[in-house]
C-alpha cells in the first residue's frame, strides 16, 4: 500500500514538473516574440524620403536606413547609392548592384539623379559619371565599387549597369573566375 501511494506521488510530481517546464518555455517563448515586435516599432527604419527637391545625397546613419532593393538594414557606408527621382522621392542602397537591379524597370531608370559613395575620395559622387570596379568586396557580393578617378579595368555607368541586370557580377560563379582570373 505504502509503495502505490509513493508511485502515485511520483506520478503527480513527474507531471507537475513537466507542466512547470511546460509554462517556463511557452513563457521565455512569448517574452523573446513581444521583445523582437517592441524593436521592430522602435528601429523606425527609413525606407524613402520624399521632399529632396534639391537632390543632394543625404548624409546616411549606419542602422538608421534600410535598403530598397533587399530590405537589409544599412550598416556599412563604402558601397552606398542614393537614387532621387524629379519629384524629390530618395531611396537608398547598400550595394550599387542591388541599386542597378532595382532600377532597372522602374520609369524613372534614365532620369534619375544617381549619388554613390566614392571609395577613392570618399564622398558621394555623380553616380553616371563614377568609375566601376568589378571584384569589390561588396554587402552584396555584386563587386561594383565606385570610384572618382579611373584605373585599368575600371567600366562606365552603363557598363556596370548592364553587368548587374543581366547577372554578369561576382554573385554568379563562372564570372568570378573569369574576373578573379583577370586580377592576379
């Protein structure tokens, strides 16, 4: 009699420490989800500004701007694009194959102001008038740095973007060979 009723109390105990642990996870569970929500509110990301009728670049805040090509967050300055279309709209880019692949279908492709981040004279530059390397280590993985003065190898805006919308860039395998091969 003794020995059933200490089975039963292990039984009871057994499943009232699995409903405690039970509790415990669903709990840590919800407090993780409404922490990630509350930072989402509050990183307020900015996506486009509109009003930038005097089309200059705007001087960017790491963690502060989201790109519009692939939603990632902004960190990295070197490889920034800001693209202003006539009514002021400004979006903004953390790789300049990402800006070419996003610009590529929209109506505003050849009338846009395009500002890119010069790695040579570190500053925003005229973006059709930069000079495109093509094995640049970018947030992307594309490879287009930009640059104010040209170097051996170095293409044209419409060279790199061309390159970029038809895939030809340091994401697809055969032409990074084919590049890589070219600077050794």
């Amino acid at each position: 009699m003794h020995n059933e009723f200490q089975d039963e109390n292990r039984i009871i105990d057994t499943n009232n420490s699995n409903y405690k642990q039970f509790i415990f996870i669903i709990g840590f569970i919800l407090v993780v989800l409404v922490g990630f929500v509350l930072m989402a509110k509050n990183q307020n990301m900015i996506t486009v500004i509109n009003g930038n009728l005097n089309k200059t670049p705007y001087v960017l805040a790491p963690g502060k701007y989201q790109d519009s090509d692939c939603g990632m967050v902004i960190n990295e300055m070197s490889f920034v694009s800001q693209v202003i279309s006539n009514d002021g709209q400004t979006w903004f880019f953390h790789d300049h194959g990402g800006m070419a692949k996003w610009l590529k279908d929209k109506p505003l492709k050849d009338t846009a102001i395009i500002w890119v981040m010069s790695l040579d004279s570190k500053k925003y530059i005229d973006g059709r008038k930069a000079w495109y390397s093509r094995t640049d280590t970018t947030p992307m993985g594309y490879g287009f740095g930009a640059y104010e003065i040209k170097k051996d190898g170095f293409v044209t805006f419409e060279e790199m973007f061309l390159h970029a919308v038809r895939g030809e860039h340091l994401q697809d395998p055969k032409i990074r060979a084919s590049l890589m091969k070219d600077t050794k």
